[in-house]
C-alpha cells in the first residue's frame, strides 16, 4: 500500500520499487500520461544525482511506454488544394483590403514545401535564393535545424509575384534580403495569430471548413503535402527530409537523400500544377 511521504526515504526509491509503481500506475491510464510522469520522474533523480543526493538514477530500468505516432490530418477531398489555391487567387469584393498575391503564397509555401507554421514565420526575403530553375528555399526547422527544399518554377513564380505586389503597396525597401518575407496589410511581420487567421479565412472563402478536419488547420496543409508526396511515388526517406523530421535519426540509421532525389520528390507532387498561371505576371 502506498507510504505517507514522511516514511519513504530516498535510499528505498530502487529501480524494483519504481517499476512496481509504474506498473500499477499505468494500469489504467493512458501512455502519454504514463510517459510525462516518468519524464517528471526522471528529470527529478537527474537533479538528485546532479546534487549528490543519490548515487544514481533508477528510471532508465523503468520500462517507459511509447506513445502512438499521431496520425496524418490532409485535407479532405481529392481536390481540396486546388480548389483552395484557385479560390485565394481571386480577389473578392467582401475582403476590405484584398491581397490575394500574399494569400496564394501563404499555401503555397504550406502545401508545396510543407512548412510548419513557425518555419512560415521565420521566413526572410533572402530564405528564397539559387539561381532560376535550382531556386531553393532555406528553412529554420523545428529545434534550430536547418534544411533546404527545393523550389519548383512555379512556385518561385508566385513568390515573385508576391513580392511584386508588396513592392508595389510599400516600396522597394520592404523586401530587403533580412526583410520578413510575410507580412500582413500593415507591412508589419506575420504574427502566429495573423497567420493563423489568414488561413481559416481562405477556407471559409472556399468554402472548404468541412474538409479540414479538427484540430489541424495550418497543420492540415504540410499533412496534405507529405500525404500527397507518398501517394505519388516519393520514398520515406526523401519524406522525412522534406518534412524536416528528426524522429528517426535517434532510432535507425537515416537514408541520405541527393538534391536531386529531394527535387524529383517535390516535382512528383501534383500540387505544384495547380499553381501554373496563378502568378499575375504569367497570367498577363
């Protein structure tokens, strides 16, 4: 039966002991609660240790449960991302201040290059460099690691649109390489709100809010872009690249990729057709 704190000492917290807990603890709770309580757990010896108050740490002898992978949320329909990028393009007499440039952008960037919403937001001008035809795009990933997508013709085609328009609303100083490259109507740098904001109301102007589903949003966008990279033939190992996850560096040896596999992969999405003509001076 469990011990008033007063009468268990730290000597008795041996990793049998911590396992007998853990096992009852887990017994009807779920894996993640299991894994943040042995986290606590751990990050408490490891302070003990540090502090010469134990001799050492039990809970690498306590088995710790995986949770399950979250699964894929994509955007719901066969041609949901068409039907949104088209929809952004326009740019419709209910918006006080249409800008429909910067808004394609926004999910092209998502739906194409599969950025998380604070790698969208660290976005600078200069992130976007190369030569024309091996343009490439230089992301501050999750935990400060860096990657480089490749960028189709197409989607350059829009950023350069994009940009043109921004010239055209603020002057040239505003799209200086250290610039943010997305800004809201006030040339002030997208915020995590702004952002967030500006892609719920591209769904309702689409008429789409049914086939995101709950939960995703933003995230439903870089979701559709690694589902739809899979569908049309890209490898896992390119995926994981592309995507910027780490997760399996720490358990299976990672599959280097050449830039020119990563860019096959990105050509292979069928996405990057629904961009053809979308940018103002292609459509001219």
């Amino acid at each position: 039966p469990p011990l008033p704190l007063d009468r268990l000492p730290l000597g008795a917290l041996s990793p049998s002991l911590m396992r007998a807990a853990f096992a009852r603890f887990a017994a009807d709770r779920a894996a993640a609660s299991v894994g943040r309580a042995w986290s606590t757990w751990n990050g408490f010896f490891a302070f003990l240790v540090a502090e010469q108050v134990v001799p050492g740490n039990p809970m690498p002898a306590v088995g710790r449960p995986r949770s399950p992978l979250p699964q894929p949320k994509p955007l719901r329909g066969e041609d949901t991302p068409e039907r949104l990028l088209a929809s952004a393009a326009r740019a419709e007499g209910r918006q006080r201040d249409p800008w429909p440039e910067r808004d394609v952008a926004v999910l092209a960037l998502a739906l194409c290059a599969g950025l998380r919403l604070s790698e969208l937001l660290a976005l600078r001008v200069g992130s976007l460099a190369g030569r024309p035809g091996e343009r490439r795009l230089e992301v501050a990933g999750k935990g400060g690691r860096p990657r480089v997508l490749p960028v189709e013709p197409d989607l350059d085609a829009l950023l350069a649109d994009y940009l043109d328009s921004r010239v055209r609303r603020f002057g040239s100083r505003t799209v200086r390489p250290d610039s943010p490259l997305l800004v809201d109507r006030r040339d002030e740098p997208l915020r995590r709100g702004g952002l967030q904001y500006l892609v719920e109301s591209c769904y309702r102007r689409a008429g789409i809010g049914d086939r995101v589903p709950r939960g995703a949003r933003l995230h439903a966008l870089r979701h559709t872009f690694a589902t739809r990279l899979a569908e049309d033939g890209a490898g896992a190992a390119e995926i994981m690249r592309l995507l910027g996850h780490a997760s399996l560096a720490s358990s299976q040896t990672y599959i280097e990729v050449t830039a020119g596999q990563q860019r096959d992969a990105v050509r292979a999405n069928r996405t990057n057709r629904a961009l053809v003509g979308l940018a103002r001076g292609q459509a001219g």
